[in-house]
C-alpha cells in the first residue's frame, strides 16, 4: 500500500525551571494513500475532451459565420454578432444542466438548444456554399453538431436519473423556497410603504400643531381638568412634581403620569409621592 508523509503540529507539554506549559511540536505522520479512482479519471479526461471541442467549434463557426456576415457588416460587428450562433445553443445547455433535478423546467432550454444549433449549422453551411465549396460548409456545420452531441451525452451522463415521485418532491422543495425568498422583497416593500405612511401622520400632525395630550391641554384622567404645564426642556424627578403641583396636579397618579412623560419614564411611584409630600 502506498503511503505519503504530512506534517502537523500539536501541542505537547514542557516545563523549564519546574513551570510546564503546553507549546507546539511538530510531528510527522505516515498516512496510506487511497486508491485511483480510474472513473474519476476518466470522467475528467472526457470532460476536457469535449471543453476542448467546444472551444474549437466557437472558434470555427465565429470565423466562418463572421466572414460571411463581413460582406455586409464591418468586421468587428460581424465576428461579434457570429459567436452569439454558438454561444447561445451552449448558453442553453447550461440552463439545461443546470434543471437536472427537476426535469420539467429544463425543456424550454432542450427545445431551444437544438434550435439555436440548427441555426448555427445553417449559417456555416451558407458560407461554404457562398464561398463555393459545399463539402467544406457541410463539414464546418458538421463540426457544431458534433459539438453539442458530445456535450449532451456527458451532461446526460452526468446526471443523476430522478424517478418521476422524487423530481415531483424536488420541486415542491424548490418551490417553497422561492415563496419564502420571494416573500423577503415584498416584507421589504410593505415596511417602507408603512413607514412612510407613518412619517405623513407625523408630518400632517406637526403641521396642523397637534401635540400629544400628555404634554399639552387638558388632563382627562387627573380629575381636575387642569391643563398640564408646558414642556420646556428636561426635568429631573423633583422638578417635575414641583412644576405640576405648581400647575393644579395634585391626583399622585396624574403627577406620576406627568413625570414619567417629561422627566423619568422609571420613576418609582414611592419616589414621586415622597417628592410631592415635601414639594
């Protein structure tokens, strides 16, 4: 069995003049090497194969559908618009891969793949035949089909089969996870919407001069209807009972109300009646 060495480092005990501490060593291992996994590998060499042959298909129909689109184009225009022909049918591929594990959204992208590479087949084939060799048209054409018919079957290797009961529950899964993200924008929407619903109540009340009923006018729940002192900048716990006996409050609940509003909002109702009874 094969084995490679590592390295690590742990922390062993050590003591100088009677003082131990724990200070770190390093300590070579020998581990065994597990063994090659030759369809790994092999599955690695085909996907480069076929990376390597798509990359070689872009670059031949962008050539051959750029030059047959320089007739009537400039050619930066032309060679640009040609690697749209295989980058879509690739583009969609993708998105096909991508739908594995729920079947039923990946159709559009299975339809449309195939016909972006007709497309793309068609335009190679008419510059050949333009250019007046139709063998060499049928050829390049060729070579997009071989193309995306290697990379269906690696993807379609690839991916794992999916029983029609497990890719129904899959997209159940998916689709409560896109009402609860979907339901993250629209909490988003709704709390700024009452925000600035309640910014305009303020903003209408500043402007019509309405003020809260704690600080200003009468005082319904102290007995007396004496109107509450105004507010003119903050109190301390004494001062505000001296201002509202000063001011007709004597009820010791309607004071307490009237200190927690303007000055203390913990105040202790033994504070404020000791404060009153001296006041």
């Amino acid at each position: 069995m094969k084995t490679r060495h590592i390295t690590r480092q742990r922390l062993v005990p050590h003591t100088l003049d009677g003082k131990t501490r724990m200070v770190p060593d390093d300590e070579t291992i020998e581990i065994p090497l597990p063994p090659r996994d030759w369809d790994q590998i092999a599955l690695n060499l085909v996907t480069i194969i076929v990376g390597v042959l798509v990359a070689a298909c872009v670059i031949w129909s962008t050539v051959s559908v750029g030059d047959l689109l320089s007739r009537v184009v400039v050619a930066p225009a032309a060679y640009g618009a040609a690697a749209v022909f295989d980058l879509a049918w690739i583009a969609l591929m993708l998105i096909e891969w991508l739908a594995r594990h729920t079947p039923s959204r990946g159709g559009k992208a299975r339809i449309g793949g195939w016909f972006a590479l007709a497309v793309a087949m068609g335009a190679v084939g008419t510059h050949g035949w333009l250019a007046g060799d139709a063998a060499t048209g049928i050829v390049g054409a060729v070579v997009s089909g071989l193309a995306k018919g290697t990379w269906t079957i690696l993807l379609d290797f690839q991916a794992v089969p999916l029983d029609k009961r497990t890719a129904a529950w899959l997209e159940q899964e998916l689709a409560e996870a896109g009402a609860e993200l979907s339901r993250v924008p629209v909490r988003r929407k709704v709390n700024r919407a009452r925000a600035l619903v309640e910014a305009e109540h303020r903003a209408l009340e500043a402007r019509s001069g309405s003020a809260d009923p704690d600080r200003s006018g009468s005082n319904p729940e102290s007995g007396s209807g004496s109107p509450l002192p105004t507010l003119t900048g903050p109190m301390t716990v004494k001062d505000a009972v001296r201002t509202a006996k000063d001011s007709g409050i004597t009820d010791p609940d309607a004071v307490l109300r009237y200190v927690h509003t303007v000055a203390d909002a913990n105040a202790k109702p033994d504070t404020v009646a000791r404060y009153l009874r001296s006041a």
